[in-house]
C-alpha cells in the first residue's frame, strides 16, 4: 500500500544557507552584467534561463520576495524562464506555485521528465517528453556494493523504495518493495541514500560499486545521489527544449549550485553557478553569482533584463 510523506515541502530538501557575508544586490547584478558574454541576444524572446531551484532560488525557509520577482519580471519581458530540477513532477509544481509561476516549462528529475505547467490543461500539466529505462544493473550494482544503501526508483507518480528514508527527505507518494521490486521497466530516476555514511565516504562507495562512471550520478549535499542512464541530464532536456521553442545556442543561461547542475551550466552560453556551491561547482561556470541567501541568481536575472533594455522596478 501507498504512503505518503507528510513533510513539508522546504524541509530537508533544500539545502541550508551556505554562511556567505551578505552582499550588496545592485554589485551583484552590475557584476554579473559586466560579465554577459557580447553573444547575448537582446530580444527577451531569444533568452532561455535553465533555474535550478534548491539551493539556487530555494532556501529550506522557501523562495525570497526578490527572487520571486525577478522570475515574474522576466516572464513578463518574454524570457523563456524554465525549472531544471532533480525533483520529480509532483514535488516541482508545488514550488511553481510558491514562486509565483505556476505556467511554466520544467525539466523535472535531472532532465528526465520535459512538462509546462498551465491550468489551460485539465490536469494541470502537459507532458513534453519522459525518458525511462530499466534500472534492474543499477540495483544489482547497489545492492551488491552497498549493501546498506537505501534505494528509491521514481516511476510515474511515485516512488518505489527498499526501505524508509530519514523523514523529510521523501516528499512523494512512496511504497516500501523488496528490492526485486525495484527492477521495473519504466524507472524515470534512481536515488540511492546512505545515512550512516558521509558524503565523501559515500562518493567512494558509489565508485567501488560501479555507480559513478557508468551512470549519470549527481551527489547532493548529503550522502544522496540521483542516477540516471548516461546522457540523460539537465543540459539533454534544456538542449532538446531550447530547439523546440526557438531559442538559439546564444541565449542559453543555467543557473545552479549542484553536481547535477554541472553539464547544463558547462552546456550553456552562460554558465552561472552560486556563490554557496562547492569549489568543484564552481569550476564549471562562466561566472559565479551569490549565494541563494544573498539572491544570487535574482542577480543574474536583473542583469539579463537590463541588458535586454528592460526597466527593473521593485526586485
């Protein structure tokens, strides 16, 4: 039978504030504006922004008034605003509506799941394209060399998982299966949790199992990893949806804090990672910005606003 998690959904999410000194905004946007690269378009409607959101527009106390309306602002200029996040479907469109962008194009677990959400559709939702595949070598892998590990296997509408999580950190429908179970055929996405280790003695157990190398895995800030078929990522699904809506190379702009962040902020014209991201992060960026606490990625909206020729009021 079906549970469901009962936490909220900023709660152990989201990472916490990384602890940079507060920084001044207008620094943040005339540096970041300073920074654009000459081949930027102009015209708002040629501009594509890949957002991650924990740890980039969300702190586990939510998203900022600033950063709320930066996003609206650059909707209404005619940016193509789109949530890149390693959620899956049913923990993103909750935050949409938090951010106050409830219609909105979305590549949900790590760029697996393309949607726009719009309540013009029935259901809320419009499917662009999903990705699956079987992840029974996955869970072998696991089980064999991380005997301990918890694993989570995403398909449609839920989670199917070995066993529980610490609380909080599931915010989907879930149902406890034996691990043969797991070896379904359409998985979206595999999470593997191991909390009695830490994250760098975790990211040595996913080597030694033959995780790392042969899978697309993301580590989070904690002794988590999402997983994925190699090529199958953030920069795929932005690659795939900026041809679709007519956006060219130039105006790609990603913007996040994570290791699954990393090939779509290599993968875009300008690539912006936050000021709390870790050092290996932050090599893969054009550009670092603030911290989520210090709007960072507010910054770089505004910037990409202004050198559109936009008037920026009340952000």
């Amino acid at each position: 039978m079906a549970e469901t998690s009962n936490a909220p959904i900023v709660n152990l999410v989201s990472p916490p504030p990384s602890g940079e000194a507060p920084i001044q905004f207008e620094s943040l946007v005339e540096s970041a504006f300073q920074a654009l690269p000459e081949s930027m378009p102009t015209d708002p409607k040629k501009i594509l922004i890949g957002l991650d959101l924990d740890g980039t527009v969300l702190l586990p106390t939510g998203a900022s008034a600033r950063v709320r309306a930066a996003i609206g602002a650059a909707e209404d200029a005619g940016m193509n605003v789109v949530i890149a996040t390693g959620r899956s479907l049913e923990a993103t469109q909750p935050v949409l509506e938090q951010l106050g962008d409830p219609r909105a194009w979305a590549l949900c677990s790590n760029g697996a799941i393309r949607v726009h959400f719009s309540d013009a559709y029935a259901s809320g939702v419009l499917s662009a394209g999903i990705s699956t595949f079987d992840p029974s070598t996955l869970v072998d892998q696991v089980g064999q060399g991380m005997p301990n590990a918890l694993i989570g296997v995403e398909i449609p509408g839920m989670f199917l998982i070995s066993g529980v999580f610490p609380p909080g950190e599931l915010i989907e429908e879930f149902a406890v299966k034996p691990i043969e179970d797991l070896k379904v055929a359409d998985a979206i996405k595999v999470v593997i949790r191991e909390p009695a280790m830490n994250r760098e003695e975790f990211e040595t157990a996913l080597t030694n199992a033959g995780v790392i190398g042969n899978w697309e895995c993301s580590i989070g800030w904690t002794s988590w990893a999402d997983v994925l078929p190699l090529g199958v990522t953030k920069a795929s699904g932005l690659e795939t949806l900026s041809a679709d809506l007519g956006v060219p190379f130039e105006g790609t702009v990603a913007i996040g804090d994570g290791t699954n962040d990393v090939p779509m902020i290599e993968w875009a014209n300008f690539g912006v990672v936050m000021g709390g991201a870790d050092d290996n992060v932050k090599k893969s960026g054009d550009f670092v910005t603030g911290a989520v606490e210090n709007d960072g990625a507010a910054a770089i909206i505004c910037a990409l606003l202004r050198h559109c020729g936009q008037t920026i009021t009340d952000i």
